[in-house]
C-alpha cells in the first residue's frame, strides 16, 4: 500500500496534507507511518461506515459494472484487460451533477480523446 501511495498519488498529483484511508490493516503501520512523517502528511481515519461515501461508491460500482457489461466479451473473462477502456470512458464523459468530466477536475484540462487527433 505504502509503494503505492508513493507512486500513484504522491508522484503523480503532488505531496497532500492529509490522507483519508479506512481502519484497514494495511494502513495502520510502521511503514505508512514512515511515509507520512517523510513526506510531511497526516493520516486521518474515517468512520467505519458513512452513509454519504457508501452511497458514492455503490453509484459509482453500479456505472462501471454497466459499462463493463458492454464492452466485455461473452465469456466474462476478460473484464480485467477492459476495466481500463471503462475507466477511461467514464473519466472523460461529462457528469450532470458537477457539469465537467472527471479528467478535467483532476488535471484541469479536458482530455483529448483518440477520435479528435
């Protein structure tokens, strides 16, 4: 987990104040406390269950599993190779609630799909 705070979240978007995690094992360490007292960020832990953040994520499992659902093959075996097209498909198309894709509220900039070159 500590590996990949480092490389998917310090490197890619910056050093953050805090972190958000769950009461997981995973989390609660030597090795995240080093990671935090290095790069200079507290570790918050959230309640064990929040209605709001569930509701969220079971939205947002509901959208990818149909998205998954029409791009995978018949046999479902594949959905691990295509998880990243839908991933992608999701980041890049416009959500009504918040008017903008998700791509552009994390990179400020929308994405340039592989049809516009």
């Amino acid at each position: 987990m500590v590996d990949f705070i480092r490389t998917h979240i310090i490197y890619r978007y910056s050093i953050s104040h805090r972190i958000v995690t769950d009461n997981g094992i995973q989390f609660s360490n030597s090795w995240m406390d080093r990671l935090c007292g290095k790069y200079k960020f507290k570790q918050y832990k959230s309640s064990i269950y929040n209605v709001a953040a569930n509701g969220l994520a079971e939205a947002f499992n509901k959208t990818l599993c149909n998205l998954l659902k029409k791009i995978v093959s018949k046999s479902k075996k594949d959905w691990q190779k295509k998880i990243g097209e839908a991933l992608w498909a999701y980041r890049t198309t416009h959500h009504t609630p918040i008017g903008v894709t998700p791509y552009s509220l994390v990179y400020g900039v929308e994405a340039f799909l592989p049809l516009e070159r």
